[in-house]
C-alpha cells in the first residue's frame, strides 16, 4: 500500500501540490501564532514603573471581600480607599504618596500631581532648576521650561503657576507640587514609601493595610488595566485567527483531496477490478494524506516559528499586543502542536473523499468518460444542510432572544462563517441552475466557442463548482465580515447616541474629566441645561456565588437611594437590589427603570453613588426658546482654557463610530488576510488540477479544426464563467448573512444603513478574474507541446 501510494504521489504529485502548500501554511501558521499567544500568556508583567525607585510601598485595603457559601469572594474596588491617617502615623518616617489630576492647559495631556517629596520613588532626576518652595511654584518632566508661567488643571480647576524644574522623562508625566499643596489638592494619601524592612512594616501597619514589594508594586501602575487589555487582545486576535486558520485549511485540504478522487475514479476502478477492497481504498487515500501533510506540517513546524517575531511586531506596531515584552517565548510546544494539528487536519479533511473512493464499482473502469450519477453524495446533503440548519437557527435566536449578542464579534463571525461553509458544501447543487442562466448569452450568441462552453459549464457542474467554490469563500469572506463589522460598529454608536439625550457634549481632551469650575461654568450658560456623567462601577453577587465588577454611570437623572440597571440583570421595575459601590460600600437600590438593548452601561446611579473623582462628560440641552448658536458660542466660551471639546450630539456619534471601526478593523484584516491566502490558493490549485481534464478537449477541439487562439478563448471563458457562479453564490450568501444581522441590529439600533466597502471587493473580485484569466493561458501554453502525465488514456 506504501508502494502504491508513493507512486500516485509521484505520477500525480500536480494534485497534491496545493494540498502541500494548505497544510504547510497551515502549520506555520498554528505555530507562529501559537508562538505568539505562548509569549504573550507567558510573559512576565511589566516591571513596576509608578515606584521602581523604592522598596516598600504600603497601600489602603482596596479590595472587596464578599462572603458566599463556597468562600470569600474578592474584586479590586474601583475606587481606592488610601491609607488610613492612624497607619500613616506608625510610620513617621514614611513618605505619603498622593496622586491626583493635574494636567497643563496647553501641552501633554494625561498627566498628574505627586508631591514633590515623591519624585526619588518615581524614578527621575532634576535636570534642571530647582524644587518648588512655595505653594504656586511646580516642577514638570514635559510641556514646559523653567521660568515659564502656566495654567495647570486640577479637580478645583485652573490656577496659574511658576515652572522651576525640569524632571527627566518617564512614562507617566507628572507635575510636582511642594507637600502642602498636594495634601491641599488630594488629602486622601494614596501610598507610604519607605525603605525600611519588610517585615518592620508589616508589623507596623498590621490589617489597616497592605504591604507591597517586589513585582507586587506594579499593581498601582497606571497602565495596569491597560496592559491587561493589550495582552487580552492580542490573545483573543491570535486565537481568531488560529480558529479560521484551521477552519479554512480543513475546507482547502478538502476540496483539494475531493477533487483528486473525482479525477482517479477509473483509477479506482482498475483498483477495483484487480481485487483491491474498499478498505484497501480508504486505507490508500488515508496513506496519502498522512504521508503529504506530516512532510506539510513539519516544513510548517519548522519555518512557523521564524515568522512569529514579525507578527508580534506587526500586533504591537498597531496597539493590539503588550509592546512592552520584546523578547518571543522559546517554547517549542506550539511547533509539535503544529504539526500534529496539520496531520489531524488532513486526515479529518479527506474522510468525506476516502469514503466516496471506496465506493466506486470495478465497472466504471470500462467507461469512455468518468461520469457521476449524482451531483453530490448523501453525505454532503446531509452535512451541508445541517451546517445550514445550525447558522439559520442561530440567527434566528439571536435576533429574537439575544439580539444585543449581535453587536459582538465573537458571536457574529461564527455564524457568518457556517454560512459560507454551507454554502461551500451545498455549492455543487444550485452550480446548474446558476450556470445556465449565466451562459444564456452564450447560447444566443451562436457562436461554436458559447454554445460550447455553455454546454461544458451546464454539464460538468462538478468541475464548475470545484472551481467556483474558492471564488465564493474568497469573495464571500471580505464581503461579509468587513460589512457586517462595520453595521456592528454603526449599531453600537447608534445605540450609544440613543442612550445620550443632548444636543451637545463637552467631553475632557487630555485630561481625567471636568474640573469643578468648568462644571460650574457650564451650568451658569444662559439657555442651557446642564447634567454630568461619571464612569464608574457596582459590584453585585450574582447566584449568591458569583461577585462581579459591572460598569455604571453616575448621573443626576437617579436619586441616591434608586438605580437603572441592563435587562439582564434579571429585576423588574420597583425590586430592590443588593450591591456594593465603587469604594465597597454595601447598599440597597430601587429599581427605577431598564436600560435599552445595546446600552453603553450596565447600570446608572446618582453621582453620590459613583463615588467618581471627575465628571466624564456633560450633557447639554438647549431650553426651548433659546438660540442653539448663541449656546453652543457660550460654552465653547466657558470650555477655554479647559482642555475641554463641545461637540454636537452627531459630532460625537460619528467620531464613536469610527473610533470603533478604527479599532476592530486592524484584526480583522489580520483574520482576512490568512483566510484570503488560503481561498487564493485554493483557487490556483483547482485551476492547476483541472489543467489536465481539458486537456482532451483541447485535442477534439483542435482535431476539428480549432486554432490555438479558440481554444483559449474557450479555456478562458470556461474559467470566467465558472468565477462568475462563484461571484453570484457569495452575492446571494452575503445576502442571508448580512440579512439575518441586520435584523437583529433593527432591535438594537434601529435601521442602519449598509456601509460595504466596494473598493475591497472591488480588488477581490479583480483578482480572481486575473487569476482565472492568466492562469489558463499559461496552462494552455505549457499543455501546447506536450501532453500532462496526469491524463489517464481512455480504456
């Protein structure tokens, strides 16, 4: 059997090629991005930055801690509690650290105050003048000199001040205030630093705090959630990625392995004839796949590894990876994951075609033409219409029961993706019908080249649909993912601006939210009504097991004892809730009102209950009566000097929307990207396999008396026409994929409009007739002088 499979392999290597290629892609891929994710799972946190320069730090309880009947239940709290006085007082030698807003008007923004007493822990040296001594003097790391006058922006609001100094650049800028001015800007102390021992103060502080050292002090780093996120994306970006890698390559590998049997049918037959069982058969094709795909997985293994540096780069170039770990993880398990996913892959992906080849009768091998009775096997019937069935049935749940679920990309692509796979498999099926309409033209045309071709396309639907079901992934992908990111991007702006009722908003530029006194000037604006929204959170107990961080908003519409919570929070209007707010204060609320599908929140509480330092946003609307040009002058007029933008309430749904689409659309481009190498191959390699079954054509053709220049424009034409079935089948899927999601979206956001971006398309579908066009002509002119090996005579 080794033998005999080692010698199809080589008399039809042609047909294994772009297998070879699939799987050896595959594999490179499995491994570069499973060497990604070992790194960014694997790699130590950053190093702490806010206090790299001490040794201790001593830091409030600042944590919830919730008893349930399976344990204590712990969540950072948003809000942080500081350092009790009477612990600051056993440690007279102690620092005390305090962090608050503090931004310059006009120069780099997310900055902050510290004391001046501070600056060793934070790891800068003056570089020039001197420290502040009195209460209006300050020294800066960026933005300003020495001797200059500037505005500086505080919770109070603006005041002016006198540069003396000049730190060193850090990652975090900070503004150094003298002590007492800190302590008068923010009282809470945020941290003690110190360097005595350890366990010395430890013993001093007791239970009131907790101690930190080593890696532990990274956890008061301002970047920490940050870089949570960034690490997170990256392993959910590769992890997509790697989910579609395997995906497509099993449909690849496939089609390949399917379309090679249907080319050896009278091979098997012979086989069939000489005595060889169906076993035998299955245990042939099984042979061949695992010798092609463990030579593919292993160059894949080998090479995969190299290429993970480049695209670790490539995610943290663009924000979607830790750009803080330089250095790629060494782990050799993502190679030998690699190769064994590429073996499994190939052996999974011809089940389908093994079976089909076990069941071909010895008398087909007297046959003039190799001839299917049936279009497509029960078992593609079978598993085309069930993966139909499943994607239909999950769009219909999720538009009815969970229609909010829709503007997440992790349930959405799923499904558009059984779409296109069912299409795939159900593709030879509706090939006729599709194909006779569009060779109507031909028909008519009464030339011999059209009505021939016509015939061809019309009567080898099998051949038709193998080369046209690459050209319906490939431009089927694009089409539906790009548009429907962008339709969930419009629907979750939508949803935002709809949860947002004011005719403008002032939102912070640079800063941690608006000051008081910018609120206070809004509020004086004549003609304005003026509300204020906090970012915050709550924290409930869900299951009496469960204690999650939800995010709230604190605004003045809730009165202190009421809240608004999601849908699905599972209360009715009038229940009272048990929570705990954003510094672990425990509470009860009564439900006033359910937030709408698709909210920007989980919950709404009175700004009591936000126990937020800044507002995030002020929400204005113009009184009835009022000139709107004349409000909108004046607080742009109070907004000066505030590091603070006023935009109309279309100004802002826009910018949220494409700030939005900016960011989803670089992974997916990156997903795209792999699925569209994998389509491209598969449509040059069906277009190289099926090279040698027109070669008797080509010989007919040119015995009756076709020039070279007709029989190319037949091949040519076989081959657009197959394309243009592929095009009309990924229309009509995009269709019923885009469809069936933007009816869940109509209950979300109402309508929206379909952005689909044409030039992309526009490209895909481009390259696929360049493809199919170039291709076959230089096929045509190899095939010129020789006849392809491949070509099995006529018995």
């Amino acid at each position: 059997m080794l033998m005999l499979t080692l010698a199809t392999l080589r008399i039809r290597w042609r047909s294994f090629v772009g297998m070879f290629v699939a799987l050896a892609l595959g594999a490179a891929l499995v491994a570069a991005l499973g060497q990604v994710l070992a790194t960014t799972i694997s790699a130590p946190d950053r190093e702490p930055q806010r206090y790299q320069d001490v040794t201790v730090v001593v830091v409030g309880v600042d944590e919830l801690n919730v008893p349930t009947w399976r344990g204590t239940e712990t969540e950072p709290l948003a809000q942080r509690r500081g350092v009790p006085a009477t612990t600051a007082a056993r440690l007279p030698d102690a620092v005390a650290d305090r962090v608050f807003p503090a931004t310059l008007a006009e120069g780099p923004g997310g900055s902050v105050g510290r004391p001046w007493s501070a600056r060793t822990a934070a790891g800068q040296t003056l570089l020039a003048g001197r420290a502040p001594a009195t209460d209006d003097e300050i020294v800066v790391s960026a933005g300003a000199r020495p001797g200059d006058q500037v505005q500086v922006i505080t919770t109070a609001g603006v005041r002016p001040y006198t540069v003396v100094g000049l730190n060193s650049p850090t990652r975090e800028i900070c503004l150094f205030f003298t002590d007492a001015r800190a302590a008068e800007l923010s009282p809470r102390i945020d941290a003690l630093l110190t360097r005595q021992p350890e366990a010395q103060v430890r013993a001093a502080v007791g239970t009131d705090a907790r101690v930190l050292v080593g890696d532990a002090r990274a956890r008061l780093d301002p970047n920490r959630e940050g870089d949570a996120d960034a690490r997170n994306n990256a392993n959910t970006i590769a992890g997509i990625a790697l989910g579609f890698a395997i995906f497509i390559s099993i449909a690849v590998v496939a089609a390949t392995f399917a379309f090679a049997v249907g080319q050896r049918r009278r091979e098997m037959a012979l086989l069939r004839a000489a005595g060889a069982t169906p076993g035998q058969i299955r245990r042939m094709i099984y042979t061949e796949a695992l010798v092609v795909s463990s030579l593919a997985a292993a160059a894949g293994a080998v090479a995969g590894p190299y290429a993970a540096p480049a695209l670790l780069d490539w995610l943290i170039a663009r924000r979607m990876a830790p750009d803080w770990i330089d250095t790629v993880s060494n782990s050799a398990v993502p190679a030998y994951l690699a190769f064994g996913t590429g073996v499994l892959v190939a052996l999974l992906a011809v089940v389908i075609a093994a079976w089909q080849a076990s069941r071909i009768r010895p008398g087909e091998a007297l046959r003039q033409a190799t001839v299917q009775t049936r279009h497509m096997p029960l078992s593609r019937w079978v598993l085309g219409l069930g993966t139909l069935a499943t994607a239909l049935v999950s769009m219909a749940f999720t538009a009815i029961d969970d229609p909010g679920s829709a503007t997440n990309r992790k349930t959405y692509m799923p499904v558009l993706m059984l779409l296109i796979a069912a299409a795939a498999l159900l593709a030879p099926a509706v090939v006729r019908p599709t194909a006779r309409l569009l060779t109507l033209p031909f028909q008519r045309s009464g030339g011999a080249i059209g009505m021939l071709v016509a015939a061809t396309v019309t009567s080898s639907a099998r051949r038709t649909a193998t080369l046209a079901t690459p050209v319906l992934m490939t431009v089927a992908l694009p089409a539906m993912l790009l548009t429907a990111s962008t339709m969930t991007d419009t629907a979750k702006a939508a949803a935002g601006g709809r949860s947002v009722q004011a005719d403008y908003l002032v939102l912070p530029n640079g800063t941690a939210g608006l000051d008081n006194e910018l609120t206070a000037r809004l509020r004086a604006v004549p003609g304005a009504d003026v509300s204020t929204i906090s970012e915050s959170s709550v924290y409930t107990l869900d299951g009496d097991t469960a204690l999650n961080r939800r995010p709230a908003e604190g605004t003045e519409l809730v009165p202190d004892d009421a809240i608004v919570v999601e849908q699905d929070w599972g209360y009715r209007v009038g229940d009272n809730v048990r929570l705990w707010l954003a510094d672990g204060t425990e509470t009860r609320l009564r439900v006033i009102g359910l937030l709408p599908l698709g909210a920007t929140t989980a919950a709404q509480v009175s700004p009591r209950n936000a126990r937020a330092d800044l507002p995030s946003k002020a929400l204005v609307d113009v009184r009835p009566g009022s000139d709107p040009t004349a409000v909108e002058a004046a607080l742009r007029h109070a907004a000066r000097g505030h590091r603070a933008a006023v935009v109309s309430k279309p100004q802002w749904s826009a910018a949220t929307a494409a700030a939005q689409g900016d960011a989803s659309r670089l992974g997916l481009l990156m997903v795209l990207g792999i699925l569209l190498t994998y389509t491209t191959i598969a449509l040059v390699n069906t277009l190289v396999m099926g090279a040698p079954d027109r070669a008797g054509e080509r010989r007919v053709m040119s015995l009756l008396g076709a020039d070279r220049g007709q029989v190319l424009r037949y091949a040519l034409a076989e081959s657009l026409v197959s394309v243009a079935v592929g095009v009309v089948l990924a229309a009509a899927v995009t269709v019923a994929g885009l469809g069936g999601l933007w009816l869940a979206l109509l209950r979300v956001a109402g309508p929206i409009a379909l952005d689909v971006s044409w030039g992309a398309l526009g490209a895909v579908v481009g390259g696929c007739v360049l493809i199919a066009t170039i291709l076959p002509a230089l096929l045509e002119r190899a095939s010129h002088s020789s006849v392809t090996s491949d070509s099995v005579p006529a018995a």
